[in-house]
C-alpha cells in the first residue's frame, strides 16, 4: 500500500482494457473510434479498466499498473450516445478494477504519404515511453469498412506470440530464404548435369 501512495502517477488521455488478459490502452486523435472500439471490444467479451483518463503507476521497476479514477468508474462516453455505464449493460464481469499494461494500441486516421510508406510485413510497430519503461505500440490505421474490434484483437494474439518468442514476420523470411535457397541448389544441380552431359 505505501509502495502504490508513493509510486510515480501518470494519466493518459485513451480507454484501458483488459482483452485476452492482456492489459490494452486504446489511444488516437479526437473522432478515431477509441470509445466505439471498446464498445465492441466489450460487446466480444473483454474488460473495461477505465476511459478517458486512466492512471497508470510505476509499481516495479518493470511493472506498470493501470487503474481508474473514482468519478469514472464503471463509465464509457461514447459520441452519439453519451454516457454508458458497462457494469449496468454488460454486468459485473465486463469491468476490472485494475490491470498491468503491456501493450498500446494506436488509432490513427492515415494520409496518402502514410499508406504509401507502410511496411505491409511487419505493420506500423514501435515504443511507446511511459513513467521510464518502454511500451509495446502498435498504429492500426482506421478506414472505412475495417472491423477494428478483429484487428485489435489478432494485433493482442500475435502480441502474444511474440511474448512467447514466435514472430511470424520472421517465421515467413526464414521460410522464403529457405524456398529460395533450395531452388538455387536445384538450378546449380542442373547446371551442374547438363555440363556433364556435354
């Protein structure tokens, strides 16, 4: 207890969410879909943390937790509808009081320079520092008809992979060098025959 009331305090501006026991901070541009996103989110069955202004605190040197203020607890201000209290819609299992954040997910409203220069392989990934540690980021360029609720939740998954130690971008340049190392030993076998037989 007197570790957390000393504890550095930092609020960011995004929802938080628990999504495969993952601990998620949505955050964007005013008008990118965070609350919508985390509608659907909570629709699929996840966890509300906190919207708008969670606060995150440095816990451990490599542990940040995030929790939500008293006045918005429960709360999650969607454009159009207001204000919506999730424990009432979605009951007690669709909110969570606290959760360590590890990832942030990145809503943002792409230019034509910005498509141009996407890497198709790996997506739009980098760091986010927050209270001294690096956190995991990942940008999800928001377009008519993408269903963000499923790209969020695959980005989580294959997040998770790679916690794990498997990164499929790595997985398919392994497996594409090797393709082609094997048809050029095949073509220098060739090579090497037809030589022989002249």
């Amino acid at each position: 207890y007197i570790s957390r009331s000393l504890a550095e305090l930092l609020t960011l501006h995004g929802v938080f969410l628990e999504v495969f026991t993952i601990g998620v901070l949505i955050t964007g541009d005013a008008g990118s879909g965070k609350s919508e996103l985390a509608l659907e989110l909570l629709n699929r069955g996840h966890r509300l943390i906190a919207d708008d202004a969670p606060e995150f605190t440095l816990i451990s040197p490599e542990i940040i937790d995030g929790t939500c203020p008293e006045v918005l607890q429960d709360c999650l201000e969607v454009r159009g509808l207001g204000v919506l209290n999730v424990r009432h819609m979605f009951g007690d299992a669709a909110v969570k009081l606290n959760k360590f954040l590890r990832l942030i997910i990145h809503l943002e409203i792409p230019d034509a320079v910005s498509q141009a220069n996407m890497d198709r392989l790996r997506g739009t990934t980098s760091s986010l520092e927050v209270l001294g540690l690096d956190i995991p980021k990942i940008t999800l360029p928001v377009m008519a008809g993408r269903n963000l609720s499923i790209i969020a939740e695959a980005a989580v998954r294959d997040f998770m992979l790679k916690m794990k130690g498997y990164d499929a971008a790595n997985a398919f340049i392994e497996r594409h060098a090797r393709i082609l190392e094997q048809k050029n030993r095949k073509l220098q076998f060739q090579y090497i025959i037809s030589i022989l037989l002249l």
